[in-house]
C-alpha cells in the first residue's frame, strides 16, 4: 500500500514537473490545433494530418519518461486525452485527428495504452514505454504512408480492414531500427543481466527482429484502430521478457521464434488454419514455445496437431452436420484465441509471478479445449444420437448445446491425454501435491467439466439460426445461399465466445481442484 502511495504522491511532485506537465499539454493541444488549420487551408487530406499528428504525439510521449520523475503527469496526460479524444469523436470536433471515414477509437486507444505501460514499467523498465509509444508512432504511421502512397500494391485481408505487404515491410523496419536504437540508446535503465547481454550488439539487434516480427503481426490483424492499443502492449511484453529474462531464457525465446514461424506456416498449408489463423497461431506460440519452453509446448501441440488431425475426419454423418456449425476445420484467428488465448495468459502470469497454480490452470484451459472439439467431433461422427444438455430431450446431432455419451467419453479421453502430456513436469510444478496420477484426473476431470459447460451455454444463449430454404437450424447466419432467421440466443454470443468460456470453466475448475488438494 505505501508503495502505491508513494506512486501516487501529488505532494511529492516537484514544481519544475507541473510547470513541464502544463506546456506539454499545450505543445500537443497546440499540434492538434495545426493539424485542424492544416486540414482547412491546405490541400492536406485528414488522412495525411492525422499521420502528422500519429508521429508527433509518438515523439512528444516518448520523452515523458525521460523528463519526469514522477508517473503522476504521464498518467494524468493520459486520462485527459482519452475523455478528449473519446468527446472528440463523438461530437466530430477535430477532423484534422480523427477518421471519420470508418467507426474506429484509435485516437483513445493511443493514450489508454500510455496510461497502462505507465502503470506497469514505470519503476522497472522507463526504456520500455518509451520504445513502445515510438514504435506506435512512428512504424504504425510509416505502414500506413507507404501502403497508401506505394503503385500496385500487394493487398491482404487478415480481418475486416485491407492491409499492403509493402505497409507490413515498412511496419517491420521501422520498427526494428527503433527498438534497436532505443535500447542502444537506453543502457542506463537495464538491470544488470540485461546488460551483460546487451554488451552483445548482436542480442539487441536479435531481441529488436522479434519484437518487429511481433508488432508487424499484430498490426496486419487489428481493425477499427485497436493496433494503437495492442502494438505498443505486444512490443512491451516482448521487451519485457526479453530484458527480464536475459542471460537465463534468451535463447528459449529466439529458438520458441523461430518454432513458432515454423509451426504457424506448416499448419497454414497443411490446410489446418486460415491465414489470420496462422497468424494467431504465430503470436500465441511465441508465448508459449518462446517463454514457456517444452513443459508449456508440448500440452499445447499435443492438443492442436491432434484435435486437427481429428477435426478431419470424413464420414457421412459428419458431413450431414457440417453446414450446422459456424466454422470449418480450418480454424481461423478468433477459434486460435477461443482455444489458446487464455492458455497463453498463464504462461505470461507464471513469467511474471511463479507459482505451480498456473501451470494446473494452464492443462485445465487446453483440457477443456480439447474435451470440447474431441467431444463434438466423436459425438457427431459415432453416436447414434444426441440429448439436450437442458431438457435431456433427443436433439438433432450437431445441435448446439446436444450431448451424448460417445462425445462425453471421447472429451474425457481428450482431456487426459493432455494430462498426460504434461505428466513428465508435475514434479516440478505440483510437488504439493503427493499423487501425479490423482492430478491426470483432477484435469481430465476439469477438462469434461468446461466442455459441458460450453454445451450448456450453446444451449441457453449462443444464437441460433433457421435456414428460410431447407428450414434447418444452424449456426451459420447465411444458410443455402440466403439469410438466416434467429430463432434462439443472443446474435453476439458466437461459438467462439462459448469456446473461450469453455476454456475459461476448464481452468476456473482445475484451479478450484488444486487448492482443495493442497
């Protein structure tokens, strides 16, 4: 509590530092000003003044840690220009700022992802925000400039907006040489190991191709301007686990890399994910191949290779159902985050704060995952029927919220494969616990619990459709070429928001489990 307090501390704040807070706030009204004036008298396009002002607000930011003792000024810049700029777009006040062509918050997410990197490298890591924020504002911006103004550009569409390989190139350069040069440029604010480390130009200059490749990755998939909130935290979490764990897991995190770009190209041709999908898959495998290392990769593999290789499984009765689902066997970026996402928290949180609980939560999220697909894949493909998880009343197979006891069987079986998978580690992670054999149950057990739950919610509240042409209900808001008529649920509750809370319930339970056998 002091601690927090004394990051807090107004009374402590020197005069110098108010009178420095009040002209930057002035300096960055004032571009905004110019920015507006620019927009009127000129030929400028808003587009073109908003870059302006992406890069100059970048630049004026990236100095905040460097002339402030205190994060107080930084984090009150940022509130203000979050209510300004969200007041801003609600009431078209600076057009020379906002994108009025779409529907799209970037300008707030800007400072939103100032005011976190605040909160959480100000003590530890100054180098870490400023390089963040720089990288937002320069790269973003540079992406941007050279995908509009290059001839024949090679287009790409991960998401709803259209990105350009030549854009993503400029992303990746820019944002190599600035990550380098910041933390050339910052040796004083590294721990000693990282300068032990960073003695070696060549473990920068390594350090800085991930961070670019990560931060190019998540630029291409983000739309309506969350790539102004989600760049500058995915480059802060590299640089973190970079510098935090250099001299111990460096080279786990450069070879997980590597691994990483090997397994998300080899499943996007082996037909096992869509393109946003392997790009998904190549962030989330980062996390967990390059921090983790092979006790947090093999569970994942494990359930990822075989529940694909499952979910391809061809008879007629599958095929029957097929059109009734969502989604296809080839997984795309939101499935990738439904199933792993969470999976990949716990890896970060075990980084940050180690504790055996996060890697029993983590088997429970991918057991759930897998209990889930192994369940409705086997359920659908072999069992003579389905009951509704609510009424126990025979369902269609396929039908959302319907269960039988093949699928329930092949789930649990799904479940403890992946226990198993993470049997080798339970000593280092689960020594509380006197039995290793006790614990596959527990998460197999934890695995079955979140696949039911995922049929429960399917049943209650994921959107339900009926086709107009053939009078099936599916899934799919488009059936035989016609618009679907919701007959159940709610339209935004996807399946993958019952995925995530499948994984959510499997980890929640083997949680739960673990402390009561402690």
């Amino acid at each position: 509590m002091s601690e927090l307090r004394s990051f807090f501390d107004f009374a402590g704040i020197a005069a110098a530092e108010w009178r420095l807070f009040f002209a930057m706030l002035i300096g960055l009204f004032t571009l905004v000003g110019i920015a507006e004036t620019l927009r009127k008298t000129t030929s400028l396009t808003g587009s073109t003044t908003r870059k302006i002002v992406h890069i100059l607000v970048g630049v004026f930011v990236f100095f905040v840690p460097i002339l402030f003792i205190s994060p107080v000024p930084g984090l009150l810049m940022s509130v203000l220009f979050i209510g300004v700029n969200y007041i801003s777009l609600r009431f078209r006040l600076f057009k020379g700022m906002d994108d009025i062509t779409r529907e799209t918050y970037g300008t707030v997410y800007f400072p939103l992802a100032f005011f976190i990197l605040i909160l959480f490298f100000w003590n530890s890591y100054p180098v870490i925000i400023a390089t963040s924020i720089l990288i937002l504002g320069l790269a973003d911006a540079a992406a941007s400039f050279v995908g509009e103004r290059v001839k024949n550009p090679r287009l790409f569409k991960f998401t709803g907006d259209k990105k350009s390989l030549q854009g993503s190139s400029a992303m990746f350069i820019v944002t190599f040489f600035v990550s380098a040069g910041c933390l050339l440029w910052y040796p004083f604010s590294l721990p000693d190991e990282a300068l032990l480390a960073g003695s070696s130009v060549a473990f920068i200059f390594a350090l800085s191709f991930v961070v670019a490749s990560v931060a190019t990755v998540v630029e291409a998939i983000s739309v309506r301007g969350f790539d102004n909130l989600f760049i500058p935290l995915s480059a802060s979490i590299i640089l973190y686990v970079g510098l935090e764990g250099a001299g111990t897991i460096e080279m786990q995190l450069f070879v997980g890399f590597v691994f990483a770009v090997l397994i998300s190209n080899a499943s996007l041709r082996a037909g096992f994910l869509s393109p946003n999908g392997a790009a998904a898959m190549f962030l989330m495998a980062v996390i967990i191949f390059g921090i983790g290392g092979w006790k947090w990769t093999i569970p994942m593999l494990t359930f990822f290779i075989l529940s694909s290789l499952i979910s391809r499984m061809k008879n007629k009765r599958k095929e029957a159902v097929d059109l009734i689902f969502e989604k296809s066997h080839r997984r795309d970026m939101w499935q990738v985050t439904a199933n792993g996402g969470l999976a990949s928290v716990f890896v970060l949180l075990e980084f940050i704060m180690p504790n055996p609980v996060w890697y029993f939560a983590y088997l429970g999220a991918i057991a759930a995952a897998t209990a889930d697909t192994w369940g409705t894949e086997f359920g659908v493909s072999f069992s003579s029927g389905a009951r509704s998880i609510i009424t126990f009343r025979r369902v269609p197979l396929g039908t959302s919220g319907g269960v039988s006891i093949t699928g329930t069987v092949a789930g649990l079986a799904g479940g403890a494969v992946i226990a198993l998978s993470g049997y080798p580690w339970y000593h280092q992670s689960m020594e509380l616990i006197t039995s290793s054999f006790f614990l596959v149950g527990l998460i197999a057990g934890s695995g079955v619990a979140g696949s039911l739950f995922d049929s429960y919610l399917g049943a209650l509240f994921q959107a339900i459709y009926k086709c107009p042409v053939c009078a099936n209900m599916t899934e799919r808001k488009h059936h035989c070429g016609s618009p679907t008529i919701r007959v159940q649920g709610y339209t935004w509750i996807t399946n993958d928001y019952v995925n995530f809370a499948c994984t959510s319930m499997g980890s929640f339970v083997a949680i739960l489990l673990y402390f009561m056998h402690i």
